[in-house]
C-alpha cells in the first residue's frame, strides 16, 4: 500500500471509498488517541473500545469533514466526545454503588514519583499521592478533567484545546486553571508531608 504524504490526501481517497486510506489515518492516529482514551477512563479495556468508537464516527462523518480543517484535531475532538460520553456512561451504571478503586497505573500529573533511594515513607506517600490525583481528576468537572488533560498530559496549546472544546481561549484557560487550583488545594497537604518526608 502506498502512504500517502499527508492526513488531507489519506481523507480525501478515504472519502473516495478508498479503505486502505482510512486505515493509514487510523495508524496515524490511533496511539494519541488511546492515550487520551485512558487517561479518561482510567484502563485499557475501556481505552481499547473508545477508540474503536472515535474512529468508527469519525469514518461515518467523513463526508461532514471541512478540508481546511485539521484531521487530527477533528478526531481527537470525536475521541474527546467518545471518552466523556464513556464515562458518564459507565458512571450511570455505577450509580448507587461504591465506585471502584482507581487503576493502579493511573496517572499522575504532579510526577510524583519516587527517587531511587526513597525511604519507605517517600514511596508510600508516592502511592497515596496517586490514588489522591485519581479520585481527585474524577471529581472535576467534564469541561475542567478534559482541559487538564489535554494540555498537561497531552501538551496541547491553548488553541487546540479551545478547537477541540469548543471554546474561546479565555474559557480554555479558566477550565484549566480551575482545575489545577482544585487539585493543587485537594493535595496540599500531601506535598507538604512529601516536603517533611524528603527532609528526614
């Protein structure tokens, strides 16, 4: 199969009925995607299916594709959709029961991750700073956990992430302030006992 130079041409053959095309968009793709996906949904399973899901709309919707736009912004904006339509999803059939526990590789935007030498105490405030992020992400708001997560972990601009949210650059910014104040108020005091803890 012959690759196509850029995602423009991989759409247009691909909205030409051209399979193969599609499936080099999908291989483009389809990496960032997952990573999005599970820092959503917290496992890879569910990574799995929603990106199975964004790419299944995004092949349905090629024909509502604006040209000028950019493929991977468009789609990353599906996989945004896809992950928070996941989660409320999954969350409706939870609710009345105990949620369940985070994933254990579930990420952590403060990094942190203990030092080779840590002391006992460093690595289990370590693992407790994790679980903390994890339950905290959990608690924002859609709008302000899909911000934080596309531009801290995912290092998108203020731009793009305005694209794929829908929103102007100011709301952008205020999404993802918010929630870094929430989660920076919510671990305080585990950073403060990280402090004491490096000390020792």
């Amino acid at each position: 199969m012959m690759r196509m130079e850029g995602d423009a041409a991989a759409v247009a053959q691909a909205r030409a009925g051209d399979r193969d095309a599609f499936r080099v968009l999908v291989e483009r793709h389809s990496h960032a995607l997952f990573r999005l996906a599970f820092r959503m949904t917290g496992n890879e399973h569910d990574a799995e299916e929603v990106v199975q899901d964004t790419f299944l709309r995004a092949y349905r919707s090629l024909d509502k594709f604006e040209e000028r736009a950019n493929f991977g912004t468009w789609v990353y904006r599906i996989g945004v959709n896809c992950s928070l339509d996941f989660v409320r999803a999954r969350k409706r059939h939870v609710e009345g029961r105990e949620e369940p526990a985070a994933a254990p590789e579930a990420p952590d935007p403060l990094e942190a991750l203990p030092a080779v030498d840590a002391s006992p105490e460093r690595l289990a405030l370590s693992t407790e700073v994790r679980r903390r992020v994890s339950r905290e992400l959990a608690a924002l708001s859609e709008m302000e956990r899909t911000a934080f997560t596309l531009r801290h972990y995912e290092g998108r601009s203020i731009e793009e992430i305005g694209k794929i949210l829908g929103l102007r650059a100011s709301a952008t910014k205020n999404s993802i302030f918010r929630a870094v104040q929430k989660l920076r108020t919510a671990l305080a005091p585990l950073v403060d006992a990280r402090g004491h803890a490096a000390g020792r």
